[in-house]
C-alpha cells in the first residue's frame, strides 16, 4: 500500500477525534459516538482506496453506523482494495465521564489479510517488542510473567500487568498478585491498553485478560506494525455469541484454538492510526484553544517498515469543510 496513506489515515481518525470531543463528560456515550462515525465516514470519503468495513459497529441493518460490510473510499477503478477495521470511538463510557484513554482508531490491511473476528469475547494476552515470542496464552499466569520479566530483564517485581476492572477477571487479578507483579486496572477501552504494552515511557508491560474479539484484530495489526506480540482465543461467553461464531462457520475447535499474531492479520503491508480524544497514556486527548481551533494528537504506524510517527496538529474547525459539515450537525462550532 502507498505509504503516502499514513497522513491520509490520520485525517481520518483526527476527524472522528474533533467531531465526538465536544461530547466529554456530558453523559450521552451514543450522541459522542454517532459524531465519531460521521466524522470517520466523512473522512474516508477522500481517500483513494476501494475499503471494506470487516470490523466495525454492527451489521447494515443497524447503520448509520459504520457498518461491516459497508465499502468506504473513493471507490473507483485501480483503486486499492484494502480490508478496513474501526473503532470510531473506543471508550464511548470514557468519554461520558470524561475518564482518560477514549480514542478514534481504525487499521487497514490489503483484502483478505484482517481476521473477520465475530462480536463475541476473546482472551488476550498482548507485549512490547521485547517480549516478543515469549509468551503462551495456554501457560499459567505466573509462567507467562516469568518468561516477561526475563526477556525485559527486569523482576517479576517490576512488571506492570494491565488488565480490566471486570469480575470476570478475579482470579486472574489473584493470580497476578500472588506471582508478585503490579497491576494497572483500566475500565474500559482495551485497543489504547494493547498498544499501551509498545511503548517503556507508559510504564506497562503486558496486557491480559478477556475483552472485546474485534478490538483484538484492530490491537493486533497496531502491534505488529510496533513488532510485539499477540495471542487471543475466542471466548463467547453467552448463547448469542456462541450464535455469531457458528454464524461465520466457526467450529467448536475453531471457537477454542489459539489465535497468533500472524492469524490476526496476515500481512505486514498495513496500517494503524489513533487519535486521542481524551488524555491518556499514549495519547493526549483534544484541546480546544480558542478562536476555533482545537489541537489533536495523533500516533500512526505502518507495518512494513516498522515507521512509527507521532503527529501534532493545530485545526481551524471553521476551515475545514470535512470538520464544518460534520460539526454543524452536531454541535455550533466554537
């Protein structure tokens, strides 16, 4: 893919970012997270790409979220056909509190390389380059910290293990704390926690536990492009969810085999972008600065060569065409 399409990716998540900030700390989760759809659907609609939505908000009967199977892009001939996932706005209870680590993220990979993971749970256990190839989501919880601490050179002491604040992960949180390493309970938002393992300044060494199946693919593709590690298996832990997976042909031993890095997605030829909507660990969330303008921070990777880019950015909200029209709908601009 042209590596020209890392800024244009970055638009598009920037767009998502501005379009659902105005929403921080107002308690409509749903109202914040339709302005992120419009504003990402707006965005896309620039680029020169021929892109399939594989992981998104749902299916086309409940649009006008950014639906799976909806084709994004410019969609004209000798356009790129890409496999598109999204998460418009990951931490859509975040943003309603006004809690950090709410942020518009999407990955691209060519057709065919992005797991069409249904929406069910997945267990998930996720490092840093350094960790690389160390770990086994089928070892004991204590041999995995074992084999990270070792690779980090560091004391099982040391790590820093993330995992969400939800009961199902009690005895995971036990058997964290009985092996001796800290932990960092996060309440929503697992993409931003995953990539969060990539980067010493964050202070977090490996994520586990059992979230989101879909945001695991998106994760997956932003730590491939980061050159960490991934492993995931699908946990549907209702009737429905099993549903979904036999819905996708899925078998029971489908359903329960391990799920690597390179099963996630399948080339290196992709693409990650986030923006951050509100501040968090990586990523600051927007500021608005007055004079309508608004400040972003955004990070975007590019797999095939490992490139990662911080990007800064300083918008005039009544300049931007793409910005005007999506925020009109929502909300006055400042």
């Amino acid at each position: 893919m042209d590596r020209n399409l890392a800024l244009e990716l970055v638009r598009v998540t920037e767009t998502a970012a501005l379009a659902s900030a105005g929403y921080m700390g107002m308690g409509d989760k749903e109202a914040a997270d339709q302005a992120a759809v419009d504003g990402m659907r707006r965005a896309f609609s620039s680029l020169s790409i021929k892109g399939t939505v594989v992981i998104g908000e749902g299916e086309l009967d409940e649009a006008p979220m950014l639906y799976i199977g909806e084709e994004v892009g410019c969609c004209k001939d000798g356009d790129m056909e890409v496999d598109i996932a999204v998460d418009p706005l990951e931490g859509t209870t975040l943003i309603a509190k006004g809690l950090p680590n709410a942020i518009a993220v999407l990955a691209m990979a060519p057709k065919g390389c992005l797991l069409h993971a249904p929406d069910t749970y997945m267990k998930k256990i996720a490092v840093g380059p350094k960790a690389k190839g160390v770990i086994d989501i089928n070892a004991s919880v204590k041999d995995n910290l074992e084999a990270v601490a070792k690779a980090l050179n560091k004391n099982i002491e040391d790590l820093t293990v993330t995992v969400q604040d939800r009961p199902r992960h009690d005895q995971l949180i036990k058997d964290i704390r009985d092996a001796g390493a800290r932990i960092k309970l996060f309440s929503d938002g697992d993409v931003a926690t995953a990539i969060a393992t990539g980067f010493d300044e964050t202070g977090i060494d490996i994520m586990m536990g059992i979230g989101g199946a879909p945001e695991g693919v998106i994760a997956a593709v932003a730590l491939k492009c980061l050159g960490g590690d991934m492993q995931g298996i699908l946990y549907p832990m209702s009737p429905e969810e099993d549903e979904r997976c036999r819905a996708m042909g899925l078998s029971e031993e489908d359903v329960k085999k391990v799920l690597y890095l390179d099963d996630l997605v399948s080339s290196e030829d992709c693409f990650f972008a986030a923006t951050g909507i509100t501040q968090g660990d990586l990523l600051s969330g927007v500021v608005y600065t007055g004079n309508n303008r608004a400040s972003t921070h955004s990070v975007v990777m590019r797999g095939q060569t490992g490139t990662i880019r911080f990007v800064e950015a300083d918008h005039r909200l009544d300049k931007n065409d793409t910005l005007v029209e999506v925020m009109n709908k929502h909300r006055k601009i400042r």
